[in-house]
C-alpha cells in the first residue's frame, strides 16, 4: 500500500463517527431510526418538537419513503447533503441558550443526555479543534463546515 495523506483516516473516522451517531438514534437495533425513535431522542436533546414538526423532520430525512430512516439518509443528512434548515434545526438542539454558540457546556449537556461519557474538558477540546474565531465556542457557520466535512 502505498503512502497517502491523512485525509483517507480522516475520512473513516467520520464514517465512523456519523455510524456511532446513528446506533445511538436506533434505540431498538433494527439498523433504522422510526419516528419513535427519532422523538425519543429529540426528547432527550431537550428538544420540545410537536408531533406535526417530527413528521416534518422524518419526511425531509426519510427520502425513500418507507416510514423510517436507514444508515444511507443518515449520512447523506449528517454529512451535509440537507439544506441549512436541517443543519439549522440541529444547530439550535445544541445552542440551548439560544445565544447563536454551542458552548462546552452545551455540548457536554448535550452528549450527556444521549448517553455519552465525556467530560466537559473532552468538550472543550472538541470545540477547539472547529473553533475558528477562536472564542471557544461554535458558531453556526463553524457548525456547517464541521458537519460537512
């Protein structure tokens, strides 16, 4: 094999990332996120999304119709593929004082709440490493290049 840059294992760890991403939607491990489970996990983002808006979400995610979204949509919406509502809307989970930056702390919420376990110093690493201007926090425009890759 010959030598390349980092930017192949740069690439498998956000595959690996975005599939680590999906197994924490797809509570029951059918390898699909239904709209229960898209809801439960929204819940747990504090996010208070009616029912009309989460049919919403899942009919923009879902783009092959069949009632539920497969690793193939996730990634294609996690990787930048979706218009910058769908980002927007993802963005605004995080920013829960809705200040327009995702902080550490909202971040470390956040990751806490699905389950992760990280500390809110893991956080502020990850904020560094997209934070752009350099205020410690992150932007929606530093959201949308992170998400895009």
């Amino acid at each position: 094999m010959e030598k390349n840059s980092k930017k192949p294992e740069i690439l498998l760890t956000e595959a690996e990332e975005v599939e680590k991403v999906f197994e924490k939607f797809d509570i029951n491990g059918d390898h699909k996120i239904s709209l229960q489970e898209l809801g439960e996990i929204l819940k747990a983002l504090g996010s208070k999304t009616g029912e009309e808006e989460l049919k919403r979400i899942m009919s923009e995610l879902d783009t092959d119709g069949d009632g539920s979204i497969d690793i193939n949509e996730f990634k294609a919406f996690y990787c930048g593929s979706g218009d910058n509502k769908e980002l927007k809307d993802a963005f605004d989970l995080y920013d829960k004082d809705k200040n327009g930056k995702i902080s550490a702390s909202e971040l470390y919420s956040v990751l806490k709440g699905l389950g992760e376990k990280c500390s809110l110093k893991d956080c502020r690493r990850m904020i560094s490493t997209v934070d752009v201007d350099g205020d410690g926090c992150v932007n929606f425009e530093e959201f949308k290049k992170m998400m895009s890759g």
